[in-house]
C-alpha cells in the first residue's frame, strides 16, 4: 500500500514485515548546466507538492484518470532528483532494504528498457536502498548519470520520444519490492551476531487535457546535463526481493498553469539558476562509498539526446540560463542513517 | 515536557556520533534558533518550542513531525484546520479508532490508488 505523507509517497509492505516500507519524495534542485562538462549534485530546495489524482477526477483527461497516482506540478526545464529512505527494525536500528524501479514515460532511468513488471538483473533494472540514497537522472555511463530534466510531452526531447518515437505516458512511474522476511531476518540474525561479536572484542565505554482550458501537453522528463553519481550494483542479488508485494505508482506531472487549473494551488516558485547559486558562494555535493560496486550505464540511455543538443537539432533554444559554473564542492559520504545525507544534501554548506 | 526534550537530545547525539554536523550548535544554527535555547529545550528546562520549530527540528533529525509536535504536547495547524472543517465527522472518526490496532487503521487510511498504465 502506497500512501501520501507531508508531500512523501510513503510505500509499506504490511505483509511482509511491520518495518517493510519506504518514502520516496521528489526535491526540487538547480538545473546543471547542459554543456557536456560532468558536475557534482546539485542541493535540494524542498520538496514538489504531491496531490492525489482523484481528487481533480472532474478536471482531467479521462486517460489521466484511467492511470490513477499522483500528481505534481514542475516548471518547465526545471530538474528534479528523486530522495529515498526505509524502515528500520526497532532493536538494532538495522535498514529494511527495497528494491525500487524508477522510469519516465515507462522508460528505466537505470537500464533504459522499456517498462515491464518485476526486477531485472540483466541488466539491473532498480536500485537497491538503503545503499542508494538519491537518484538525480539517467544512468548513461559507470558514474555518469543525465539531470532529470522537465519538457512537453511531443516537443520530442524526452527519453521516451527518442527511444519509442512515440509521447504517450511522460511523468514517473515508480514500484517497489521489499527483501523476502525471511531473508531479512536472516540477515539481522547475523548482524545480531556481529554486535555480539564486536562487544566481546571491546566492551562499549559506561556510560508530484484538462476539462478547462490550460496548456494541454503533459510534461515528461528528459536527459538534461551530466552529473557524478554511481548507480550501485544489488549487493544482494535477485532472489531475495519478494516480487509477490510489490507497489507501483503513476506520477503525472503538471505545468504550473495546469497545476493551477487542476488544484487551484499556486505552483512553486521557479528555482534559482545554477549561476545564482554559484554566485552565492553555495557548494554542490559529491556522494562517495567505496563499499559498494557501481554500475555501467545504459547504451540505449548513453545514446540519448541532451536537451540543449536535441534544441539544437530542431532549431530552438529550450534551456535559458545555461551557462558553465564552476563551484565548490562538499564531499558526502554513507551515514549511519539516510537521513543525515539527504540533510547534507539539502541544507547546503556545512 | 521533559520527554520531548530528552528524545530530542538521545536523537541528535546519535546521529553526532557518526555525523559531527549534529552538534548542538550546527543543528540549532540550521533548525533557526539560538545553541542556548536548543540545550535549554533538550534538557527540559524551557517548554517544547513553536510548531514551525518543533516541525523544523523533526525534520532536520529525520523524524516523523506529527510525532514530534505529539510529544510537545501540539497537534499541527493543517490537522485543527482539517478537523474545524468538519468537526463532528472527524470527532466521530477519530474516537471509534481510539482502540483499534494499527492494522485497523491502516485499512482506513486513504491509499495511492493504482490504476491502468
């Protein structure tokens, strides 16, 4: 079951286990610039409102309705990137690890195959949390992601219109997998045994078309500028995602006039430009676990079509204030908890 | 309210031990308060702090903010707003699940619903 908290899709496997869940919220965040040079992770400026979809049945397309979800609304060539987080058991503060799948236009941002039911290890087709705490855009090479970034659906910019030729889905999609109980307990049995194992070698000191009349194209994500971000490899393997509870959701994802026309809701702010920030003196963020094996990247994700180059095969102009930024970086390694990175992540200098 | 204080110490000192950004003074520079009032809020020697605060701190420590508005003693504005609306029928709701097992009430919350796609 999938549930909307504080702007958070909040996914929990009561059937699985009571600490069987995970919330994945999308954060709003600098567009980097598209000009083929690689960045580090740009910060988080708070979260996109998410409402439910049923709510505005009688102001949307009869498809939209058909797709049920969420939606949320996104300016146009605004980027995004995806947080995520579990549950922990209660006694050892141990994570519950999921197996999640991210695509736009029901296309995978990780292996850039089209949409099927169920997880796929070759080539991987979900990241694995905790060890991967956010996403910010397609997998093209080992280390090298594209920004997620928004356009109109059948301008032909997004991922799906350049591998299908076809804009019929746009938004996200997203299904989560929890790990099977009984590996899990398997595996908080040996950790069990491994604080058992450190205390007796050194005891512990005391102590996101209408019916009325807005813009009609729905917008869709599309591979903006490189970034630095791995993508790990399932550290588990395959076997142990219990693929019988997973759950799925359809993020559409509106233009500010048709968020308006849809909830009556003023839409946010449009976020500052990468050279603002960077005038401010304001760090990006570089992400570093050497415990964890990285992925390769997608050939048909590596083959994609920026925006500012697809732009430029059409004649157009789609990203104002592109300029290069150079900026100070902060590193971020793994925490004892996710949210300490997402904080790092999104709060800024340190 | 000393136990919203005392969670809220146990919590940030946690999180310091792997994380030096949890210092009393950097988690009160970015929660938006003075380091000496923080430390009078954990050890219980002020009362719980503002709602927007309280929500603040919860968040800035990965914490659930109705949880921790409940423990300061607070229900959220957006739920007095969502219960003025309709008083008797949330009263109403409210009370009959008072005793019902948090599967019961999981039943009865409302779900992402998934439809053809």
């Amino acid at each position: 079951m999938i549930t909307l908290e504080h702007d958070q899709l909040t996914f929990r496997f009561p059937d699985v286990h009571a600490d069987a869940r995970c919330s994945i919220e999308f954060q709003r965040t600098l567009r980097i610039p598209d000009d083929d040079r690689t960045y580090y992770l740009p910060p988080g400026l708070g979260r996109f409102p998410l409402r439910h979809l049923d709510d505005f049945e009688d102001r949307l397309k009869r498809e939209m309705v058909r797709r049920g979800g969420v939606v949320m609304p996104i300016h146009q060539a605004e980027a995004l990137w995806i947080s995520f987080d579990v549950g922990y058991d209660e006694r050892f503060r141990h994570p519950y690890p999921v197996a999640v799948k991210i695509a736009t236009g029901k296309i995978c941002a990780i292996s850039g195959q089209p949409w099927e039911e169920g997880l796929s290890q070759d080539p991987q087709n979900y990241v694995v949390l905790p060890e991967q705490p956010w996403l910010d855009g397609y997998c093209v090479e080992e280390g090298v992601i594209r920004q997620f970034v928004a356009m109109p659906l059948g301008d032909g910019y997004t991922a799906e219109e350049q591998l299908t030729g076809e804009a019929v889905h746009g938004g996200l999609q997203i299904a989560a997998y929890p790990m099977k109980r009984k590996v899990f307990d398997e595996l908080l049995r040996r950790y069990e045994e491994s604080l058992a194992d450190e205390m007796r070698r050194s005891p512990p000191p005391d102590g996101f078309d209408m019916v009325c009349s807005p813009p009609a194209k729905e917008m869709g994500l599309a591979p903006g500028g490189r970034m630095r971000q791995e993508i790990y490899d399932d550290p588990h393997g395959l076997d142990v995602w219990d693929q019988e509870h997973g759950s799925r959701c359809f993020v559409t994802m509106a233009n500010s006039a048709q968020w308006m026309a849809i909830t009556g809701e003023h839409p946010p702010t449009v976020p500052p430009t990468a050279r603002q920030y960077a005038k401010a003196g304001l760090p990006w963020f570089d992400y570093y676990d050497a415990d964890h094996e990285a992925i390769a990247g997608a050939e048909e994700l590596a083959g994609l079509k920026s925006v500012k180059a697809m732009g430029q095969k059409l004649g157009k102009s789609p990203l104002p204030e592109n300029e290069s930024s150079g900026v100070p970086v902060v590193v971020l390694k793994p925490k004892a908890t996710t949210q300490a990175s997402h904080a790092g992540k999104g709060e800024g200098p340190c | 309210m000393p136990q919203f204080g005392t969670t809220a110490r146990q919590i940030r000192e946690r999180l310091r031990e792997s994380d030096r950004r949890f210092s009393l003074r950097q988690v009160a520079r970015r929660v938006g308060v003075e380091p000496a009032y923080l430390s009078k809020i954990e050890r219980g020697v002020v009362a719980p702090p503002s709602e927007a605060t309280t929500v603040r701190l919860a968040r800035e420590l990965g914490q659930d903010p109705d949880v921790f508005l409940a423990m300061a003693g607070k229900v959220s504005s957006d739920l007095q707003e969502i219960i003025r609306k309709r008083p008797k029928l949330f009263a109403d709701l409210i009370r009959q699940l008072r005793e019902a097992p948090d599967e019961a009430i999981f039943r009865v919350v409302r779900v992402v619903r998934d439809g053809d796609w």
